[in-house]
C-alpha cells in the first residue's frame, strides 16, 4: 500500500478587488447572491484539505442573501478579518433592505477549513 503525505502549505496572497462570489462554494449553506470584492492581504496555511485562510482586507461594494430571512443585504464597505476557525463578523454594517436601517453585526462565523461552518 502507498501512502502519500499531505504537504503543508504557506502562501501568502495580495488580492486586489478579488470576487467575493467564490465564497457561496464555502457558504452557500447560510447565504447566497454574494456580491462585491475584497481587497488585502491573506495568508494561506496548512494541509491542502484543512486550508486556513488568515489576514484582513477591505469589503467593497458587498452584499449578500441570507437564506434564513431570504433578504439580500447590502454590507458598508468595511475592513474583515479572516482568522483560522472564524470570519470576524464585529463591526460589519448591513443595510435593511426594507427600512433602510443599519444592522450592526458582532462575533463571527466559526468554521473548519471552510468546510464546517458551524
């Protein structure tokens, strides 16, 4: 039997007005009608099937449903940190698609390599 060794990555990554659309494949679970761009810098980390995603950037004209509610919400451009088990949620604004008024958001979406969101 052959055995082959996951290799461990570590990667760092510059993106600039990256399509935050990628992120439904992680999670589509909890929102869909992702929209905007994320601009920062990322570190990628780990084995290939336990990535971690770690650093902060910048939201740009985001907006997202939220399957619950089945609400599209637009998000205030706004810095975000990825850390390893969490998407840090403190401080993003949404906008009430209805009223107009701001949703102030805090805590965070914990997650396992992207895969779990829990």
């Amino acid at each position: 039997m052959i055995r082959l060794q996951q290799k461990i990555t570590a990667s760092h990554w510059k993106a600039k007005n990256f399509q935050l659309k990628i992120l439904e494949r992680f999670l589509g679970g909890l929102f869909t009608d992702i929209k905007g761009f994320v601009t920062g810098d990322f570190d990628i980390l780990g084995e290939f099937d336990k990535l971690q995603v770690v650093g902060k950037g910048r939201l740009k004209e985001a907006g997202l449903k939220v399957i619950f509610t089945l609400c599209f919400y637009e998000i205030q451009d706004r810095d975000i940190e990825l850390k390893s088990t969490e998407i840090n949620l403190d401080g993003i604004v949404l906008k009430d698609p209805v009223s107009n008024n701001p949703i102030y958001l805090s805590g965070g979406i914990q997650h396992n390599a992207f895969k779990i969101v829990l």
